[in-house]
C-alpha cells in the first residue's frame, strides 16, 4: 500500500508568507498514535492502514500574530453520503460552541480515522486553516488556505487519498454548514490574504 504523500500549501497573511505542511500517511502502528486512550483498553489493530493525516503552520509571525485555528467538515457513505458535509465530531467539544478543532499558536492538525470494519465506504475530509481579523477577541473566521484528503474502502482494502489544496470557492460551499452550526460566529467567503 503506497502512501499518497505530502504536499506544501503556500499562503499569505498580514503580507507574510507562510506554509501549511501536510502529510498522509497509512496508520501502521495505531498503538504508537494513542488508539488505547481512545479505545478503552480494547484491541486497537482494526486502524491499521487507515489514514493520519498532519498539518504543520510554517509563519514568520509570533505571538498572537500567529494564532490560527483548524476546521474540518467530513463526508462518508456510511453517515449520510458523500457530498454531504458535517462538522468533524471532536468529542470534547460537544459541549462547546466552537468551530475549530485545533487552535492556538500555529497548532498542527491531527487526525487519524478510522472503522472497526471494513466495509466498502468512502470518506472525504475539507481541512481550513483558519484565523480571526483581530487574534483573539472576535468571534470572526477567516479562512487563509485549504486541502482535502480521505480514504476509501473497497473489498476490504483501504486507498488514501490526498492530501490536496483546496480553492477558495471549497471553503465558500461550506459557509451555510459553518453558519448554521456557530450562529453566534462570523464566517467571511474566500480566503484572506
């Protein structure tokens, strides 16, 4: 099983420039990613294979000059159909009105799905790097840059897809989806330079 690899997302904000360093890679020690704490103690090896994804923030800034946040929106066969996205379900932000499922100062995106079972399904992932006009004190989202990534499962054999920069028009599409989940959020189209 070949691994599609990395790509490096160019993107500009403030006038700097910066780099979003994303990788896929198949899941071959689900252990070592921390599955047991996910998983209760119960046997873990069903995630072998399946995708990690990481998505590193290269920029020159500091401080709150350089707080970002990640939002994700995921569609899959086996919750709905492909096409129709949904907010990625961090489960310790149930409770929290929040967009974001990574943030702070140039947080990394981690995420590493997977099934129990290998039925035939396709998953699909829109990842933003996201910020707010003034760091901290609005809740205001601007997207700065973008990419998909995902797998399918097929007679029980796992394809990685991704990752893949994402247009601006992407994030647009999702905006009614951002806005009816966060009402109490802002959500500006296309992507800020």
């Amino acid at each position: 099983m070949a691994d599609p690899g990395s790509v490096d997302i160019l993107f500009s904000l403030r006038d700097l420039q910066g780099v979003i360093e994303t990788s896929v890679t198949a899941n071959s020690d689900p252990r070592k990613l921390g599955y047991v704490l996910l998983s209760g103690g119960s046997p873990v090896d069903f995630a072998e294979g399946f995708p990690v994804c990481r998505a590193a923030v290269a920029y020159p800034a500091d401080g709150y000059a350089a707080v970002f946040g990640w939002t994700q929106m995921v569609t899959s066969t086996d919750s709905g159909g492909v096409g129709e996205y949904a907010m990625d379900p961090i489960a310790i932000y149930s409770e929290v009105s929040t967009p974001f499922a990574w943030y702070g100062f140039k947080p990394t995106l981690f995420d590493a799905p997977s099934r129990e079972t290998r039925i035939d399904m396709v998953w699909q992932a829109h990842s933003f790097l996201c910020v707010s006009p003034d760091a901290v004190l609005t809740r205001r989202v601007q997207a700065v840059a973008g990419f998909s990534w995902g797998f399918d499962v097929a007679d029980g054999n796992i394809t990685i897809s991704g990752p893949a920069a994402l247009e601006s028009a992407s994030w647009d599409e999702h905006l009614a989806l951002l806005k009816s989940n966060y009402p109490s959020w802002a959500f500006d189209p296309g992507f800020r330079c």
